[in-house]
C-alpha cells in the first residue's frame, strides 16, 4: 500500500474493487493514480495501477442500449461543457451564467447535467454541463449540440486530459465542433464569450422600418445569410413584390447601400425592406 496515502485513495481503491463495469473499474484507477503520493516507495504501485489503466483502455466493452436523454434548446446555439473531473466544469459554468451549481474539490460532485444561459450582447446561448460520468445518456446531448468545450483543468497534465478528452469523444462518435478551455487564474470571462461566439459561425441581422430605429431582437442565421434569406423570415409574400433593401453595416461600402436579393450580409448589419 502505498505510504501516507489520504482516505480518498483508499475510496477510490474501494470503488475499484467494488465496481461491476469496465468503465467503472476505469474511472476509479484514474482517480487512484491521481490521488497517489508521488514518491520512491510508491513508484512500483504508480507503474501497476497504469499497466492496468492501460490495458483496461485497451479492451472493447460491449455497451446495452441506453435511452438517449435531451435537454430542450433555448436562445440561439446550445453549447457543452465536457471535461474530466474536477476539471473546473462547474465553475466555467457559473462564471459564463451565474447559474448556482454546486462546487466542491472532490470528484463527480456533478451527477447529472446542469444547464445555464450565457448572455453574449443581445443574444442568449445555452450552456450544457455535461457530467464526467460520461454516461452514454447524458452524452447523447453532446451528440446534438452546436458546440463543444473541453475543459482542462490547468494544474494537471494538459496532454493527457485532451487524449482522454479525444479518446472519449471518438469512441461515442461525437462528431461535434470543439474548442478547448485551459481553466487558469484569472479567468478572461469576455476572452471565452468571445471565442464561443466566433465558434458558433452566427450572424446577427435587425430589420427597420422606414423613419424607425432597428429591432432590438436580431434574426439569427447560421454561417451566412443574404438578403433574400431576411425576407423569407419576415415574410415570404414579400418576395413576390421585392424591390430592393437598403443595408447599413460591414457588408456594404456606402451606409444605407440599394442592394438586391442576392447580397450577401454580415454579422450586425441592418436591413430595410422596400417591397
């Protein structure tokens, strides 16, 4: 046994016996070699704990079917967090929303997944913990969601948690966008909004009316979108008697520019509709 060891490492050990899955007997080695007292007289027990880390990583599990779970989308894009644990999910949750989520620096404290909605200027993006569990079920809405986050804890091998991280997704085929989220001191909250938003490749448009400020809500498109596109979400009779629109933004040279269907917008712009 190894020496000096805390009590979390002998519940670890105790999971490890006690556990019936091979994702489980996974999750608490990990949980072994992290909390080992790293020393002369525990590096023969380090080195068999990882021999059998590895080969249980090497073994194929065949999985029953689980249901697959969802959470509703709300605001404009739905992001997920997904990190190992005690990665700083939680806290990059609350931070992003101001959701009250429970923190705490012992593993799995989140059980199931927690949702918050991030304000980014005018638009609102939803924010998924996802726990590190990683239950098939709770992993299904990464498997939907427009964006991930990988959460790596900034104290600890940032290799080996974006591997792990990697191997994770692979093997559930998830086959999402994902950006990557080092949780050091200080936290840059407007340097993280910002990098989700460029991420998320959407572009905001406010429609006016003539002698009429621009609509506080905006029209969200995914990508791109023209002119043509705005006037299908206004209302699609109007194609019929389209004229022109006028456009203020970064899309055009001349503030207030004549264009026609085909032009193409940019995030912000402002069109006005002359049918």
């Amino acid at each position: 046994m190894p020496v000096n060891a805390t009590n979390e490492y002998y519940l670890a050990e105790e999971r490890y016996k006690n556990a019936k899955t091979r994702e489980e007997k996974i999750k608490a080695l990990e949980e072994m070699i992290s909390l080992l007292p790293k020393h002369h007289g525990s590096e023969k027990l380090l080195m068999e704990l990882k021999r059998r880390l590895a080969k249980l990583k090497s073994q194929k599990e065949s999985r029953p079917a689980t249901t697959s779970f969802t959470i509703k989308k709300e605001g404009v894009a739905q992001v997920c967090l997904i990190g190992l644990t005690n990665s700083g999910k939680s806290t990059l949750l609350k931070i992003l929303t101001g959701v009250d989520v429970k923190i705490a620096d012992y593993p799995y404290t989140t059980v199931k997944p927690e949702v918050g909605m991030m304000r980014y200027e005018d638009v609102w993006i939803q924010i998924v913990e996802i726990p590190s569990t990683f239950e098939p079920a709770w992993l299904g809405i990464a498997h939907n969601c427009d964006l991930i986050i990988k959460v790596i804890d900034g104290e600890n091998d940032i290799g080996e948690q974006r591997r792990e991280l990697k191997r994770i997704l692979d093997e559930n085929r998830i086959k999402v966008k994902t950006i990557k989220v080092v949780m050091k001191r200080p936290i840059d909250v407007e340097s993280i909004k910002n990098v989700i938003w460029r991420n998320l490749n959407l572009i905001r448009i406010y429609t006016k009316d003539q002698g009429k400020e621009p609509e506080k809500t905006p029209i969200v498109f995914k990508n791109k979108a023209t002119v043509e596109d705005v006037v299908k979400q206004v209302h699609k009779d109007f194609l019929k008697h389209f004229r022109f629109a006028k456009v203020w933004g970064k899309s055009v040279k001349h503030q207030g520019a004549q264009v026609g269907l085909e032009h193409e917008l940019a995030d912000k712009d402002i069109v006005q509709i002359f049918a």
